[in-house]
C-alpha cells in the first residue's frame, strides 16, 4: 500500500510539472526553455517508467532487483524535491513547478514508503544512498534522451 500512494504521488507531481513546467521555464533563469509536447512527452515517458517500476516490485518484493529499483527510485523523487525543485523555488524567489505536490506528497508518502520496503528487505541505509544517486543520474540521462527524441519527433510535423 505505501509503495502504491507513493506512485500516485509521483504521477500527481509528474501531472503538476506537465502543467506549470513549460511556461514556467520560459521565465526561469535557471532552467532552459522546454517547449509543451517535448516536456509532455518526456514526463509522460518517466512516469508510465516510474510506475512500471513499482508494479514489478508489488509484484515481486522479494525480488533484490526490483527492491533496489524501487528504493532507488524513492531516493531519487526525495532528492528531486529537493533539487531542482526547493533549490530554484529559493533561487528564484517564486514557484517552482513540483514544489508543491514534492513537499506535500513526495516527502510523506516517499517517506513512509522507503521506511516500510528497509522495514520488510535487508538493504543498507548506505545501499539506498548509492541507488537513489545511481537511479537519479540514470532518471537524467533517460529524461535527456527524451528530450532529444521529443525535440526530433515533434519538430518533423512542423516540417
């Protein structure tokens, strides 16, 4: 149960940056102009991933793989509250897309649903650390992909 509200914490995060993300980004100093079919896309992409992730291991707990997917992608959302989302909210001094479902979302149910998979597996706190850090560069790497794709696929119909 807590890995599944941890799921729909994400979706309704990845759904509130879908929603302020790209006109927010147009604004931003820090962030780079993302257009609205490219980023919607992409978040599409990382949160059917996400969710894909959390079903292998409701699935199959048992299994160390899918255990260190899922720690690791908790860790990885936990981080991401707090960069880029709390860093450029400060930063700039206004609203950060994700800022608010990561804070009233993200944390608690992230939270609870790392303590309840380290109550029920034998991974080591220093085992999260590295898979939440593994799992967060790999997140970037895919989502950069993405955004090459996306900038591909959607710039040929303006062809």
């Amino acid at each position: 149960m807590e890995v599944l509200l941890f799921l729909i914490a994400v979706t309704l995060h990845n759904i509130e940056e879908a929603i302020f993300l790209p006109a927010w980004s147009k604004t931003s100093k820090y962030q780079k102009t993302v257009e609205p079919k490219v980023f919607h896309f992409a978040v599409t992409v990382i949160t059917l991933l996400a969710c894909s992730i959390g079903t292998l291991y409701l699935l199959w707990p048992s299994n160390i793989y899918f255990q260190y997917l899922q720690i690791g992608l908790i860790g990885a959302m936990l981080l991401n509250v707090i960069f880029p989302h709390a860093v450029a909210m400060i930063a700039e001094r206004k609203y950060a897309p994700g800022i608010v479902t990561g804070l009233i979302l993200i944390f608690p149910f992230g939270g609870i649903a790392m303590y309840h998979i380290l109550q029920v597996t034998e991974i080591a706190i220093s085992a999260v650390v590295f898979s939440a850090v593994g799992t967060g560069i790999l997140l970037l790497g895919i989502i950069l992909i993405l955004f090459v794709i996306g900038n591909r696929f959607f710039h040929e119909e303006h062809r």
